[in-house]
C-alpha cells in the first residue's frame, strides 16, 4: 500500500507505476495473415475444389473498382496473369485479393475465397459456363455473382475453421463492422515531475505517480 498526502482523496485516486504507464498491444505481422489465407486456400482446394491452382497469391486487398459502400461494391477479386512478367512460373500467375474490411465471420472469408478460387479454375468463363456448375457442387448458393455458403457448406466451413484451421489472426480489416463505435474521448494524463502520460476515461479523479510522488496533470 502507497501512502498517499494529506490533500489527496482516497476514493477518488488512482496509483499508476511509470513502467505500466504505456501499454502496447502485440501486434500481428501481415506474414501471418497472409500464411493464413495459404492455409485456407490449401484447405479448401484438397476438400472443395481440387481443380483449383496449386500455387496462387492471395492476399487481403481493396479492390481495383468498387471498394466502397455501394450496390456494387466487391467483396471478393481474381486478376488472371498477374504476373505476366514471370513466364516460367504460370502456375502462380493468378491473384486473389479479398477485401480487408467487411467480412463478419472467419467462415465468410472462406466462402468468398471460395469462389475466388473457381474463377481461378475458370477464368475466361466470367460468371457463366463452368462457374455456376462448380459452384453449386462446392455449396454456393445464391446469384452467381454474389454467392453465399449454402446450409451443408457452411456447415463444412465451421468444421474446418474448427478442426483444421488456426485461429484467424486478428488486427487487418473490420470483422464486425456493425458493431456500436467508441465514442468516449479518453482523456490525457501527464506526470509533471517524470512525464509520463496515461489516459481515462473520466475529468473527475486524482492520479498519483507512485514513482514521483505527484498528481497526474490533464493535459
């Protein structure tokens, strides 16, 4: 227990090191989301679709058109030849962006990795010819293009985040874009006598250095 002076109340004070002042959150590399997505696509390509690349870039990306909120808004991209400027290694010419900030679930970006990678099988064939028909036989459902998981392959899509997936690495994109934002402005804190800087919530309360012996001043 700190002894606190004469002047400060009690109930209303907060004692705070200068090591714990700052706190960092750990932060994921891109290396590890990218692997991921690998990983998903690997996955996804033994149980779904064997047709599919065995060598891709994946990545999550915006788009070249239709990033924004909008009827047409793409959630999902295939660029067939991206590089074209590796002519020995046409197995891994294709590139499937996926975009980093409207997906709910683990097992939506699945499903649109999904039919990204049945436009890589069939990428002259659009939305038509072969699409459809692979589609169906994966378990896509709907307008083929804006398909969604059907009930037997969302139910596949769950096993597979279950049983054979890592967890998805957190930190890149919204994953729940509808939830209620933040709108507490927190406030700045500074120890006047070693600087360092917290931050609260409330105006209301004393904070004490117990390293200095001093009051937090707002800044």
């Amino acid at each position: 227990m700190y002894p606190l002076k004469p002047d400060i109340d009690p109930d209303k004070t907060i004692l705070v090191h200068s090591e714990s002042a700052e706190f960092v959150p750990q932060r994921v590399k891109n290396s590890e989301r990218i692997a991921w997505l690998e990983q998903a696509y690997a996955l996804l390509r033994q149980m779904l679709l064997p047709e599919a690349p065995e060598r891709i870039t994946i990545v999550f990306g915006f788009p070249s058109k239709g990033s924004r909120p909008s009827k047409k808004r793409r959630i999902g991209e295939f660029a067939h030849k991206f590089m074209q400027g590796f002519p020995d290694y046409p197995e891994n010419s294709g590139l499937i962006s996926l975009h980093p900030t409207i997906f709910n679930t683990p097992s939506r970006v699945l499903d649109v990795l999904l039919h990204e990678m049945i436009h890589a099988v069939c990428p002259e064939d659009g939305h038509r010819r072969r699409f459809p028909k692979l589609a169906k036989r994966c378990g896509l459902n709907g307008k083929m293009t804006a398909t969604v998981a059907g009930p037997e392959l969302q139910e596949k899509l769950e096993g597979f985040l279950k049983d054979h997936l890592p967890p998805m690495p957190p930190g890149y994109g919204d994953l729940n874009p509808n939830r209620k934002k933040q709108t507490t402005r927190m406030l700045k804190y500074v120890c006047p006598a070693c600087g360092q800087i917290i931050r609260a919530a409330k105006d209301d309360i004393q904070i004490q250095c117990v390293d200095c012996d001093e009051l937090y001043e707002q800044s």
